[in-house]
C-alpha cells in the first residue's frame, strides 16, 4: 500500500523532515496491544515494539504510540520494526481513567470521522450519546452518530429525529449492520485514505459494522445480554482494518462515555445553541444558574431552549469540572513530588558539580 492510501498527507510530511536526516521511514500503526505493536508501510504488516529510548522518556501513557498514530521506524525490513519516534497528531480521542482522571490514554490518532456508534434495543440512552458527542468535538475528527440495529426499532424515523436536536452540526444515520440497511448512507465518510473509528459501548454492534463493510465475517462479534442489549465485551484491542475501497476503519473494544471524558470547553463544543445564546448574557462568567440578565434561563422559560438540553449541560459541565480537578490535584501532587527528590538530591550531595556552573 502506498503511505497516501493510509493517509499520509503533507502535514505528516512536513513533521517528519528531522526523522528523515536519521533515515528513519514513516509507519502507520495499525494494532496495539499492551507493548506489541503492528505497523503498516509500504510493505505491509509487520509487528513493531518500542525503541528502549522511546519507552524510558515516555512519561505519561499519552506519549506511546496508539492505534492510528504515524511513527518513525528503522529503515528495512527487519521484523519486528523498531519505532524511534511518534508524529504529532491531527486528531486524538483520549480516554481517562475513571479511578484516575490523570492517567490519559489515547484510544485513537489521526482520525478524520468518529461513528459514535449506539444500538437502538434496550441499550439505547440519548444521554449517552450527548457524552459521546462531547469528547468527540474536543478530539478534532468530525463526530457521525450511527444508531445501529434500526431493524429492531419500528420507530427509527422518531429516534433519528429526536438524536438530531441532541447532535447539532452531526449526521444521524440509522442503519442496520446486521441486514445492510442503510450502510450505503455512510459512504460519503469512507473515502481512500480517509480514516473513520468507531467507538461505542460494548455490543452496540461496531465490529459486525465493520464486518458488513469489508464483505466478510474477519472481526469477532458476540451476543448481547438478553434482559439489557448490554454486550460483553468481545473486542480486546484496537485495529486498523484498509477496507476494499480503500477506507480505513479504526475498531475499538467498547467503553463507557464517561471514560473519553474532555473538559468545560469541550461540553460548549457538544452545545452549541447554549455557548451562542450565553453570549447574550449580562455577564461573561455566567453559570446561567440564577443571575439577573442570563439570556440561557430566558430561553428556557420561553421555551426555545428545551428544559432537559440545560439540564444535561449542567450535569456534563459538573462532570468536566470534578475531573479537571482531579487531574490538578494529581499533577501539583506530581509537582510536588519532583521538587522533593531535587531537594533531597541536593542535601545527600551537596557538593555535586552539577549545581555549581
Ligand atoms: N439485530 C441486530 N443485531 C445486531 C446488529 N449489529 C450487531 N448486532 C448484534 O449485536 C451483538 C454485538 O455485536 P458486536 O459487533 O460484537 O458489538 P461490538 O460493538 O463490537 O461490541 P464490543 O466488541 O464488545 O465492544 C452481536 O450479537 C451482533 O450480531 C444489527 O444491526 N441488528
Ligand atoms: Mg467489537
Ligand atoms: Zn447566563
């Protein structure tokens, strides 16, 4: 395949010009899995793993290399491939750990197109999607709703439509992986090179998507819990899939929303109706929670901002702020860390050169 086809561009290029002085080439990663890797290049697939400088200067999980990420490997065919370097990324959904906000990993690089994929069986959750639609305005790709399994929902028309108010500046698709239906309408998102993930809960039917796109049955797929559609998680690791006419798909294992999780910015980015309207209030740090002059509450109560979207605000900007603090409290915590082992440093050598100068 050549480097264009997995969607290298001239910005990926120019980004590269000091690795090309060391003879490094470019490699698309395509498979992660804990520290394996497999890359893509002009010759294909072939495992990859760390170079030992690589994994000992990464300080966070964010400056490994992840699915979709452009990296610089060691010219030749010697498998597995070497990766020295990681490009910055066009695009990245990070996912936060629920128990630790501050450790961030990044779940995709380099993507063009999300499909935020849900299920409408008993699993369906319009709040959810809300969630989803938040971290995949900050992430930089453009954000799709796909509502899957339309073939179990006489009432697809109604939840497209009531989707639609919630995804402003998204396509709501509905369509059936499983039958087909509908999945001519994604086309326009799976051009050559362009690069699409797909990310959703467990079962809400991402790999059978793929599957249904590439034409045969490559990816697993397993059943849905029968009293909640709640799936069990079938996908273990994220994968690059080329698909014949030359798109590149991106599946993901499923996770919860609240694990992509962004920050303040990145809800106004989800609610664009609120961020306009706010700008119409008395004053610029208004929270729209009782304040003379607040164009938001007024909206609601003439109801042309519906009661339930300023709800789901307040309770997303609630979310973003309790984790932003989190993840000060872990880096002063950090901080502070760093500080004391200079300080001891100095007192158990108190002499050393390295102070002086
Ligand atoms: N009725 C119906 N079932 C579907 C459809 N798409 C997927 N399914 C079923 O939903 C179940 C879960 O599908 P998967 O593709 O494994 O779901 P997933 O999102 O990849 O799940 P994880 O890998 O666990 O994150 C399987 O039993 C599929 O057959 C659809 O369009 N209609
Ligand atoms: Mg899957
Ligand atoms: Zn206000």
């Amino acid at each position: 395949m050549s480097l264009p086809s997995l969607g290298w561009n001239a910005r990926f290029e120019e980004s590269f010009t000091e690795h090309r002085t060391r003879g490094w080439v470019p490699a698309r990663v395509a498979r992660e899995d804990r520290t394996r890797y497999v890359v893509l290049d002009e010759s294909g697939a072939r495992p990859a793993e760390l170079a030992g400088r690589l994994r000992h200067e990464a300080r966070t999980r964010a400056d490994v290399p992840a699915v979709g990420d452009w990296v610089a490997v060691r010219p030749g065919a010697a498998s597995p491939a070497i990766i020295e370097a990681v490009l910055p990324r066009a695009s990245a959904f990070v996912r936060k750990d629920v128990g630790d906000a501050a450790i961030e990993q990044v779940v995709a690089a380099n993507v063009d197109t999300v499909f935020l994929v849900s299920g409408l069986d008993l699993d369906y959750n319009p709040r959810r999607i809300e969630r989803y639609l938040a971290a995949a305005w900050e992430s930089g790709a453009e954000p799709v709703v796909v509502l899957n399994k339309a073939d179990l929902d006489p009432d697809r028309e109604a939840r497209v439509a009531e989707v639609e108010l919630l995804a402003p500046g998204a396509a709501v698709l509905a369509v059936s992986a499983l039958e087909g239906d509908g999945i001519a309408s994604l086309q326009p998102w799976l051009q050559p090179g362009r690069t699409v993930a797909l990310l959703g809960s467990s079962g809400v039917g991402k790999s059978t998507l793929v599957n249904a796109l590439l034409g045969e049955e490559r990816l697993a797929t397993g059943a849905v819990r029968e009293d909640d559609s709640r799936g069990r998680h079938t996908t273990t690791h994220r994968e690059l899939v080329v698909l014949p006419g030359g798109a590149l798909l991106l599946d993901t294992p499923g996770m919860r929303a609240l694990e992509l999780w962004g920050d303040e910015d990145s809800v106004d980015g989800a609610f664009p109706e609120i961020a306009s309207l706010a700008e119409g209030c008395r004053f610029r740090d208004c929270r729209h929670e009782s304040e003379p002059g607040c164009a938001v509450l007024a909206a609601e109560a003439d109801g042309t901002l519906a009661a339930d979207r300023l709800a789901s605000w307040r309770k997303l900007q609630r979310e973003a702020h309790w984790l932003a603090t989190r993840v000060d409290a872990r880096a002063r915590a950090a901080e502070e860390a760093k500080w004391k082992a200079i300080h001891k440093s100095m007192r158990d050598h108190p002499k050393a050169d390295r102070w002086k100068k």
